[in-house]
C-alpha cells in the first residue's frame, strides 16, 4: 500500500494546528532530520512534502499521541475513507480494523448491510449522542 499525503492525512483528522502550521523559532525553519522522515514513512505518511523540522516534529507529536490514544492510523484513515466511510480519524484503531478485515471478507467492497457513509463505530455513538462532533472528542493538548 503506499504512502499518505500528510496534507490528505491533516485534513482526516481535523487538526487545525496542523493545517495552519507557521514555523516560530529559528529551529522549526531548518530542514528535517533523516531520522524524521525515516519515522514517518515508516508511519505510513510520504515524507516528500516536509520540508521543516518544526512542521515535522509536530506532526510526528500527532502520529505518537494518536497511538497512544490508540486511533486509526494513516493508512486506515485513507483505505476506509476511499469506501465512503466518514469520520474515520476519529475512530479507534481496533475499529477500523476489523471493519477493514469486514472490507476484505467481502471483496475488497462495503460489506452488505453496512453503509459507509451512515456508519458510526461504538466509540462514537456515545460521542454523539452528547451533542459533539466525533473529531472534538479529544484534544492535542
């Protein structure tokens, strides 16, 4: 499987800070480590577009604590996005994977009974029902 644009990846998640990344201090503006870019492709994001350490050490912040909170990764992200799936960079990492292995049961097509667009993992619908929308369930901070 290749690679995810981390502009596609952004977008996915929501993350205003990263969209709207501006460099601060003078070490942001250098060019990132080989050791960087190294860890986010082995993250599954194509490394090509970041040019800044800064922009990649935030973004390696967001991989480790997406992790951490055990959420979707990139690749899940794009895979069941590119099903009609929504949301999904607010789903967790079990979730998706198990709707990924329903996906390839069926085909490598939405499983029957389910539809994309309408699915809400259980992780969520307690989200929802309180009002929020999936992606402000959590914070960064």
């Amino acid at each position: 499987m290749s690679l995810v644009d981390p502009l596609q990846f952004e977008m996915s998640i929501l993350d205003e800070d990263l969209q709207e990344y501006e460099p601060t201090f003078g070490w942001e503006l250098e060019e990132p480590t080989q050791r960087q870019l190294e860890t986010i492709e082995k993250m599954g994001l194509n490394p090509d577009s970041i040019t800044t350490k800064g922009y990649a050490t935030m973004l390696l912040d967001r991989l480790m604590k997406r992790i951490q909170m055990h959420m979707t990764t990139p690749k899940q992200i794009r895979l069941l996005e590119r099903y009609g799936f929504k949301d999904v960079g607010a789903w967790q990492f079990d979730e998706a994977s198990r709707m990924i292995s329903r996906v390839h049961m069926s085909g490598w097509s939405v499983p029957r009974g389910v539809t994309a667009s309408e699915y809400i993992p259980e992780s969520l619908k307690q989200t929802l029902q309180y009002g929020q929308k999936p992606i402000e369930a959590f914070s960064w901070d």
